[in-house]
C-alpha cells in the first residue's frame, strides 16, 4: 500500500494545530486515502504455480 505520508503529517499538525487553538471540530477518524501498488514481493509467478 501506498500513503501520502507528507500529506498525512501536513492533516496531523494541521489537527494538532488547530486543537491547541480550541477548535475541535475534527473527527476522530481522518480517511488520507491510499493506492494498492502491486510490487515483486506481492506478484504472482507462473513458476510452480498449481
């Protein structure tokens, strides 16, 4: 899997920052998003396959 991990730690201070200031209108849960990236370890190979 794939996370925006820059994006992730821009949202997290972004949180904390405002927060701190007395906002707390964030949720608890904050969907970043990610992407499923196939890589060697994950594909499937044709040898000894049944």
């Amino acid at each position: 899997m794939k996370v925006d991990r820059v994006g992730l730690g821009r949202k997290a201070a972004e949180i904390i920052v405002s927060r701190l200031k007395g906002n707390d209108h964030y949720s608890r849960v904050v969907d970043v998003g990610f992407e499923v990236v196939e890589r060697e370890s994950t594909r499937r190979s044709d040898r000894g396959a049944h």
